[in-house]
C-alpha cells in the first residue's frame, strides 16, 4: 500500500513537457504544495512541508540536486492565506488557520492559485461538517487535473465523514487512493483531483446506470487514473522509498514539544479510544421515565414507566470506548487493566451471551456515579478475553454507520437496490452501555442523535404507552424479514420475534418476499438511460405495491379488525418497508432523469410514508419529507395549501429528532427539562429559527417562518408528529396492555439484595 502511494505520489508531482521524455520529465519536474493546520495544532507545518520536499526529491532520485532543490523551494515557503480570493482561501482565512506554500520552478497567481498538492493536517478533523464539505471541494477546484490531495486524520471517527464527503463531490474526486497509517494516531488519507478529460466523462454519465463499472473498466485498463493520454507513467525511481515512514519522520520532526511539566509521551491510538470524556462534551442524562426489567422470552431490556410522547428525551449517553474496529479488542483489555471498579463493573454487567437472566440495577450507569464499585454488583476476578470478545460482539455500535446515517447522503438511486453493504474504508466501533442495554425492534421505539463524536442522544421516535419496550434498530431496517433475521443471527446471535416481523412472516408468503428481492438484486444491474430506468423502477414498484397492499389487506381482514382507517393505511405503507429502497431508487431516478413534477412528487410522497411507519424521524425520513416538500414548493409555490401541509410534515420530523435537545439548549436547561407540548412562545419561536437554519433552501426563509410561526401551526405540526410510527404505537398499546394483565412475569428488583442475589445466580 504504501509502495502504491508512493508512486502515486511520484506521478502526480511529474508534469509531462511537451515531447519530453521520462528522464526528462522526471528531472524537470515543476510542482506547488499546501500544508495546512488548525491554528492550535502541536505541529510546526513549515518544517513539516521541508521534509515532505526532501521526501518528493528523494522519490525523484535528485541525488546533490535534491538539497538545492528543496533550499529554492524553501525560500518561496511563506505563510499564506489572507490575500487569496478563492473560496477554499476565504475558508481558511475565516477558520483561523496556519497555512504554509512552498512552490518550486514557479510562483503562484494568488487569485486562482492552482497546486498540484495540498497536505491537510488534521484540519478537516476541526471543522463542522458543513464547513467540511467547503474545505474538500475548495481544495479539490484548488489543484491541478491530476493533483493529489493529502488528509492527515486524527479522530478515528472522521473517516466516514471524509469518505462519504469526497464520494459526494464525484466526478471531480476520484475514488480514494489509499489510507495508510502514519503513526499510533495518525492516518493519512489520499485523494486525487480527476483528470481533464475524465472529469468531463464523467460529468455526462454520473446519473446513467452502469456508468460507474464503465468509468472503473475505463480506468483499469488506462492505468491508475484518467485517459492514458493525460500524462507520461514513470516507475518512480526510488521505489524503496516509503512514503508513510517518511511522513512519520516529518511529523516526529515538527511536532512542537510539550512543556517541561509535561509527561512528553505521546498518547497512542489505543490510549486515545478510552481517554476521559472532554469537558465539553454534553452531560450524560437518564430520563426517570426508564426502567430495566426482564422480558418474558427476551431477556432484559428497558421499558418506559409512563406515557412519553414523540420527540421525548429519554438518554444522553457517553461512549466508554470507541476505537477502530480491527484494534477494539486490544484497547478494551488496556481499559480494564486501568480502568476504575465501576468502569469494569459497567462493562462485564452488560449482555455476553449467558447472563440475559440477570437484571443488574440501572443505577449501576447512573451518570456522576463516580468510580467506586457498585455494592449490588460482582466483579470478575481476572479478565476473560472470550467473555470481553462476546460483549464486544452483541453490544457494541459501528460508530462510522452512526455518523453516516445523522448525515444522510442521498447517494445514486441504484445503490439503494443492492442488499449488500459494500461500504470500504476502516470501520469504528464503540460502546455506549445504556443504549446497549436497548433490545432490537424492526420498527425502533427511538432514533439515535449524535451530538459529539462521543455522545449519542436517544428521542423517543413515536408516542410510548407506559409499559412499552424501549427499543433500538442492529441491522438495516429496508429488507425482507428472512434477510433481517439472516442478518441478526450472524451479527447478534438471535433470530428477531418482534411484532413487524412475527406479521410479516405471517402475511407476506416467503415465495414473494424472495421473488421481490431477486427483481430488486436485479434492477440494481440494470444498464439503462436514466429515463428508461425510472420506467423499468416505476413498473417493479407498481407490482410491489399491488401484491404487498393485497398482504396487508387480507392481514388486516384476518388480525387488524377494529383499527382506524388510516391505521390502515399505514398498515399498507408498513408491509412496503421491507422494501423501502426500491421507491427510494425510483425517487432518485426520477430526479436524475428530471421526470415531470408530478411523478417525482408521488414517488417522494410514497417514500416519506412509508418511512414514517418503519424509522419515524430518522435521517432518511428526514431527507425524503424535505425532497417531497421541495417538488410540491416547484409545483405550487409557498402559497399552495399541499405546500405548507409538507412544510409542516418537514417541521414535524425535524423536531422529533431535535426539537427536544434544541429547546434544553436555547433555555440553558437540564436535559429533558421540557417537552415539545410545553414549550412557550419563546420556545417555540425559537425552535423554528433553529430549524428554518438547518434546513430552509436559500431565498425561503422568510417563507419557511411564514408557515410556521403561529401557535395553531405548532399544534398542526405535533398532530403530524404524533402519526409517526402510528402502526407501531398501537402495537405498543397492546402488548404493553399485554405485559401488565401478566405483570408477574416482568421483574424488577425491589432491594439491592433482590439485586445480588439475581446477580449471584445468573453469574452462576
């Protein structure tokens, strides 16, 4: 990997002369670079960028000309961002961050300043997403065709986000070189600006339907990237040079030492995966609504002591541990070598496959509980990797996927027909202990919100009858039941009884599940233009929607007597969830082929709900609501009455997810000190400024406002709000009714001698 790196490197930096030859090309290279770095970064990038100049000499085999080369560059090296008017320079110049450029051969036009390489170092890591987003597109429009771009990561979290960031701004990134490990701490990332003549291949076929396997043929047979006229290959000629060895070097060398009072030992990757939560993360928070219990046939699992409304807080929750997936293993065995009485006591209390009839006390993660044991709760004498492996395995979260759904990329609509999840790219993993102690549920009672890295909030995604099950999602929620259950066993260990799939497997035969999943598998391979492949997807989704209604219909004749029509409905909306990523795919082929607005305002109406009956207020809820609201807004305009009743529904989905947290934020008060019914007209005006912020298109704000701001709005939209998950909530009436007519099966410990002696016995 790192030999590969290096000679990409090698040849980004070479520029072809007219009719030079490789010798020639390779001795006449002419190059400008970028370093850049948080103004508070511990590293001196100047001396970082004299290494990495010495490093590209040393891969060019300047051997004598390589020292005068980098002593000319040298003198050009100076401190530069405020006089350049590009937006990736006005980026940089309102961050506050330290730049250096050092150019060799030429100097630069300030005004458009093109380089051919441009080295992040851990910047990325400190901005918000968006300005994320500004800094990757910024900087790619900033190199040369061809140019390479550098990321030097530090959170292990940020992966993803760089991924999906720089998959999104496809045609002109091309797909990520490599990532390789500098140090313990440090990755660097590589990424490349797409060729002249690539960019605009791709330009014309980023939306056709096997355009991407075409642009990957194209590309292998043309060598590591672009037409094979763009520029001459040359083997680099120090092949033995390691490109991440090197960087290591740099940074060792440039690294601003600690002061005297200072341990000056670095921390490692894995000593970083368990350090003490910042100050400024979020409190942790427990509602009081919450309560474990032992489930009759399901073990322990969290229900709720009261009524809890849509968008309710019910915990905020810091992570013990996140570290990459491959590593994980290793840090938690140093973390409980360390770790206090009550950390270890917190973790080993968790599920491992054995203990499911052992109830520990909640309080045991109360939070503040300080580090001293827990007098009700046993400690393992040593530790006992089988038995951390296992509690890794059935409770740990795939950090990377968390942070991915709260930023949802619309990707291309034939990537949501696949089954498989082919993501590359390092996977994170963390422990969150509370929100582990959540059960799995095909329609979840809760959505996840990240608010750091560190900490996850959890709302309650639909209205909860006291008694109900808390409940979380472990897998993907838009396939079949056979293929979720496939994928919960293999995963957890477990085959899902919840009640969506005890119906499904009840009323959709197993013989059209399958063959609905093969005609989706298949449409995903399809090689259309993109008109004909939102015909060939609006005829698959027709024929989905008449035999799933039909499912649902005689279900509902045979089990759902009694409930309310639009129970009914919902009922219909609910059976098509299982296969939710054909209209989705069919939403974005009607955008991409810019179908009439008619069609493409039913098929976002289809998504948004079918996805307000199977993950209510989620990222993808969110984003499929906003997209129906804009093609009603195309058609109709702010004064249409289907405009603002999709207004609403965004509103509504919004604060579901947020509404709660953004109001204890804008009152300076604790955690659940407030539900969205309560709120006041201070509240509530500012509840709609925060989310005409976050969402409103430019040019619509003063529209967004317009249809929101009154009090009769408000409670409109809590109406919207409390039909998410409607099918769900009735279901959870009637088994939390269920649960309490044989109360005597539900235990929860009284005393903390109940509690030993439960723990006592199901340890043994």
């Amino acid at each position: 990997m790192e030999t590969a790196l290096a000679t990409e490197l090698e040849l980004v930096l070479q520029q072809q002369q007219a009719g030079g030859t490789a010798s020639e090309v390779t001795g006449a290279a002419v190059w400008t670079a970028l370093v850049v770095t948080p103004q508070s970064a511990d590293i001196k990038a100047e001396h970082l960028l004299s290494h990495v100049l010495d490093v590209v000499d040393q891969l060019k085999g300047c051997a004598g000309g390589g020292a005068s080369a980098t002593s000319r560059a040298l003198e050009e090296c100076s401190s530069f961002v405020g006089k350049w008017r590009t937006p990736l320079g006005r980026l940089l110049e309102a961050s506050g961050s330290s730049c250096w450029r050092a150019s060799l051969g030429r100097r630069l036009d300030v005004q458009t300043c093109r380089f051919h390489l441009i080295l992040d170092l851990r910047f990325f890591d400190s901005l918000k997403v968006k300005d994320q987003e500004l800094f990757c597109s910024g900087a790619l429009e900033s190199l040369q065709p061809g140019g390479l771009l550098l990321f030097v990561s530090e959170e292990v979290a940020v992966y993803g986000t760089l991924k999906r960031t720089m998959r999104g701004l496809r045609p002109l990134a091309d797909s990520r070189l490599s990532a390789t490990s500098i140090d313990e701490q440090l990755t660097l990332h590589a990424y490349r600006r797409a060729s002249e003549n690539s960019d605009k291949s791709d330009e014309q076929d980023t939306f056709i339907p096997g355009a991407a396997s075409q642009r990957a043929a194209r590309r292998r047979t043309q060598g590591y990237g672009g037409p094979a006229d763009d520029r001459t290959f040359v083997e680099p000629a120090r092949t033995r040079i390691s490109l991440a060895d090197q960087l290591k070097a740099a940074m060792a060398a440039a690294r601003v030492q600690p002061q005297s009072s200072s341990t000056g030992q670095e921390e490692s990757r894995e000593s970083r995966a368990h350090a003490p939560i910042n100050e400024s993360e979020p409190a942790e928070w427990l509602s009081d609504a919450l309560e474990l219990v032992l489930l009759p046939g399901r073990g322990r699992g969290l229900i709720v002591n009261r009524e809890v409304a849509a968008g309710e807080l019910l915990m905020v929750s810091h992570a013990l541990f996140m570290a990459p997936a491959d590593v994980i293993q290793q840090c938690v065995v140093s973390w409980l070598l360390e770790g206090s009485p009550r950390c270890k006591q917190q973790f080993y209390a968790l599920f491992d496959g054995k203990n499911g009839n052992w109830l520990p006390p909640l309080s045991l993660w109360a939070p503040g509980a300080g580090s001293e044991a827990h007098p009700a709760v046993p400690l393992p004498n040593s530790l006992e990797p089988e038995r951390i492996y296992q509690i890794l395995a059935l409770n740990g979260f795939q950090a990377d996927k968390i942070e991915a759904a709260a930023e949802t990329d619309p990707g291309k609509s034939k990537q949501m027909l696949s089954t498989q999840d082919s993501e590359e790219g390092a996977q994170v993993s963390g422990l969150w202990p509370v929100p582990s102690l959540m059960n799995h549920a095909c329609i979840p009672s809760t959505v996840a919100v990240p608010l750091t890295r560190q900490t996850l909030a959890f709302v309650a995604a639909y209205d909860l009858p006291v008694g109900a099950e808390v409940t979380n999602r472990y897998c993907k929620l838009h396939m079949p039941c056979e293929l979720r259950r496939t994928e919960l066993l293999r995963q957890k260990q477990f085959k899902c009884l919840c009640r969506r799939c005890a119906v499904e497997s009840q009323g959709v035969p197993t013989e059209l599940a399958q063959r609905l999943a093969h005609a989706q598998e298949q449409a995903s391979n399809l090689d259309l233009q993109p008109s004909a492949f939102f015909e060939a997807l609006g005829e698959l989704s027709s024929v989905c929607t008449r035999e799933l209604h039909a499912c649902a219909d005689a279900w509902l004749a045979a089990e759902g007597k009694g409930q309310p029509r639009r129970a009914e409905t919902a009922t219909q909306d609910l059976f098509k969830g299982s296969f939710a990523s054909m209209f989705v795919a069919k939403a974005m082929a009607s955008e991409a082929c810019g179908a009439d607005l008619v069609k493409r305002e039913a098929a976002w109406r289809e998504v948004s709900r079918i996805l307000e009956q199977i993950e209510p207020c989620s990222p993808n809820h969110l984003y499929s609501v906003s997209c129906h609201y804009r093609t009603l807004h195309e058609s109709e305009g702010d004064s249409g009455a289907g405009t603002r009743d999709a207004l609403q529904k965004v509103f509504a989905t919004w604060l579901g997810r947020h509404g709660t947290l953004q109001g204890c934020r804008t009152s300076r008060r604790p955690w659940g000190g407030g539900h969205l019914s309560a709120f006041s007209a201070d509240e509530r005006a500012a509840a709609v400024r925060a989310f005409v912020s976050a969402m409103s298109p430019p040019g619509h704000v003063d529209g967004w406002i317009d249809g929101l701001d009154s009090s009769s709005d408000w409670m409109k939209v809590l109406d919207s709000l409390r039909s998410h998950g409607l099918v769900a909530s009735l279901w959870a009436k009637l088994e939390a009714k269920s649960a309490l007519d044989t109360s005597t099966d539900l235990q929860i410990p009284a005393t903390a001698d109940a509690v030993t002696e439960l723990s006592l016995d199901g340890m043994d």
